[in-house]
C-alpha cells in the first residue's frame, strides 16, 4: 500500500510485557506492516527523540502508547506523541491507570529512590549518592530526568483518544484493534467516540469465566497457596480473592481457567469508576458473619474484621492495576 499510515509504539514507565504481546502477533505482525509503517517503536528501531519532535503535527496515525507517567521524560514524550499522533492511544494497563508501577504511590517519591540506591541489598553504593538531575563532569552537564512524587496515567498529562486494557492487552485483543482501525479507514468509516474503550468488553470477567457459581459465603479469605482450589467452582466461593466480578471482561477469564484467581488486570468494567471499591462493596454482601442478631455493633465490626484480616495486602489485592487512576490516587504517608 503506497502512502500507509504511520504508527509508533512507545514505552515509559512499564515492564516491557506490552511489546512482547505485540511481538505475540507473530505472523500478523506482517499484516500490521502492510496497512502501515512503524515509524517509531525504541525497542525495535532505533528512531532518535529528535526525529519524532521533527515530525510535523499529526503526522503519526496511531500511537500506541504504553508505559505510566513516572518521570520527566515519560511527561514530554507523551506530550509530543500527543502532537504528533492523530490517535494517540493508552495501550496496556499502565498508561491505562497506572498498572503495578502505580503501586509506587503508597510512598514517596524520595523514599522510593532511598530504597533502590541507598537501602537495596543489592546496589553497591558506598557513597549513598541518589540520582540528581544535573551532574557537572568536565566534559559537560550531564542530565536525567526528575522523577516524579507520584505515577500519574497518560490521560493525567494529556489527552488520550482510546484505551487498550490489560497487563498485558491479549494479542489477539490487539489485533481486533488493529483490524477493526484498517477496515475503518479502508472503508471510510468512522473510528469510535473519543474515551472508548477497545479491545475488551463492557462486562466482567465472570461473564467468560464458566465455573459454577452457586453460594457466595465467604468465613475467611485462603491465598492460592493454602488451598488447591476445585477448578469447577466460582473461585470467591471457596474463599480466594478473584477480581473477576469487578474487571472488564476481554481476556477470556484466562487466570480461572487455569484454577489462578483474576487479579484485575483489565480494569473496571463499564460504568464503574473504582475497580478496588466495586470489589470491596461486592465482598461487603458475601462476608458470612453468622446470625448477628441481637449482637453489639462491636461484636460485628470485629466479626466483619476477623474475615478482613486474612486479606494480606489490601492495596495490592484491590488495586495492584488501578491506584493512579483510582478515586485514592495512591495514599502517601504524613499527607
Ligand atoms: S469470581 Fe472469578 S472464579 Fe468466580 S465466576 Fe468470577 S471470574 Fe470466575
Ligand atoms: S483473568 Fe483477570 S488478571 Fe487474568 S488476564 Fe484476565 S483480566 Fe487479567
């Protein structure tokens, strides 16, 4: 195809795990190729910064922009792909809602670097130096870009047109994005309402997910490890904290089937803003605290308390994916 559109896939604060699901295509990825030209992508072409701030404004079809805002650097190339890019789309859970790196908002900023440099077992650095910003050498300034007190989404720094969910998005997930673009543009249709979500479903995982549902009671919360669960009974049933009944549904329930609990990846289903407080109001109506009649507010609450504490890590259970995006926004101690 003569004159293919131009597409660019970027990466900031995230795994790497949204490429390895594009490079997933396998042979498909030769189909992308037909229909465009991957103009910009660091972790297969070696496309300098500069040559992407040359390009002219909307010069990019798509980008595919994957990765959390976590420092300076993450800010500007989201903000110039925004320029460049008549689509600029957050591609994966991080720049979704800020994905596992988003977790980071629990501390701050400089306690984060104090335990990587400074405390980390495994860093040598006798000198307990922390990165700066500028160095003098006697050859130059050196730079690096300030690191950020708190991970933001891309859409907290500038204006995105769609989203791709997932840790990471399904390839073939990916490519029903794909195709679903080329056969707009082939036939001049056109693309769906800005803030849409692609690639994933409107429902939950429970949906797709066809283990037996019968009797939500849970007397205490078990870890994956404690049990081996019945692979054909709801998960929650039998005590394990799935995330599935406040998740997207897209990925084909693939953690239940294989007897693991969803841990959320997709993020909230449509029309709910708060995946953690969807999962935490949906488990208020299945703690079984026995007969609580005639029995003191207090006795309930420690009841209700008792049942909670078996939950090890409540962050990280209810929002390992969506705490930057959450109505919490990640709390940071003293504030
Ligand atoms: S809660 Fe989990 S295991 Fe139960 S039906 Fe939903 S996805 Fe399946
Ligand atoms: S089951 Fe849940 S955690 Fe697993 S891939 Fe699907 S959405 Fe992600």
């Amino acid at each position: 195809m003569a004159n293919k559109p131009k597409l660019a896939v970027y990466w900031a604060a995230s795994c790497g795990g949204c490429e390895i699901a594009l490079a997933n295509l396998n042979e498909k990825l030769l189909e992308v190729l037909e229909h465009f030209d991957f103009v910009f992508c660091p972790c297969l072409l070696d496309t300098k910064y500069k040559d992407v701030e040359a390009m002219a404004d909307g010069e990019i079809f798509i980008t595919l922009f994957n990765g959390a805002i976590r420092n300076e650097e993450n800010e500007h190339m989201a903000k110039i792909l925004r320029k460049k890019s008549k689509i600029l789309i957050a591609y994966g859970s991080c720049a979704y809602e800020g994905c596992i790196p988003g977790l980071g908002n629990m501390y701050h900023g400089d306690e984060i670097l104090k335990a990587v440099f400074i405390d980390s077992p495994t860093t040598e650095n006798p000198n307990k130096l922390l990165p700066m910003t500028k160095t003098e050498t006697k050859d130059g300034v050196l730079t690096l870009p300030a690191f950020y007190e708190k991970v933001k989404t891309l859409s907290m720094v500038t204006e995105v047109d769609y989203y791709i969910p997932g840790c990471p998005p399904e390839p073939h997930k990916i490519w029903e994005v794909i195709s679903f673009v080329v056969e707009k543009l082939s036939t001049g249709q056109s693309l769906p309402p800005k803030g849409a979500i692609l690639g994933a479903g409107s429902s939950t995982v429970c949906i797709e997910c066809d283990r037996k549902k019968e009797n939500k009671k849970i007397k205490t919360f078990k870890r994956i490890y404690e049990i081996i669960p019945n692979s054909e009974i709801c998960l929650l049933e039998q005590g394990i904290i799935c995330m599935g009944i406040a998740t997207r549904d897209g990925c084909g329930a693939l953690c239940p089937k294989v007897n693991m609990p969803c841990t959320g990846c997709y993020g909230p289903p449509e029309d709910v803003l708060d995946q953690g407080a969807k999962m935490i109001a949906a488990l208020g109506s299945v703690l079984d605290i026995g007969d609580t009649k005639g029995l003191s507010e207090e006795e309930i609450n420690r009841r209700i308390n008792e049942i909670l504490n078996t939950i090890p890590d409540l962050v990280g259970t209810f929002y390992k994916y969506s705490l930057p995006g959450s109505i919490l926004q990640g709390k940071i101690k003293g504030r």
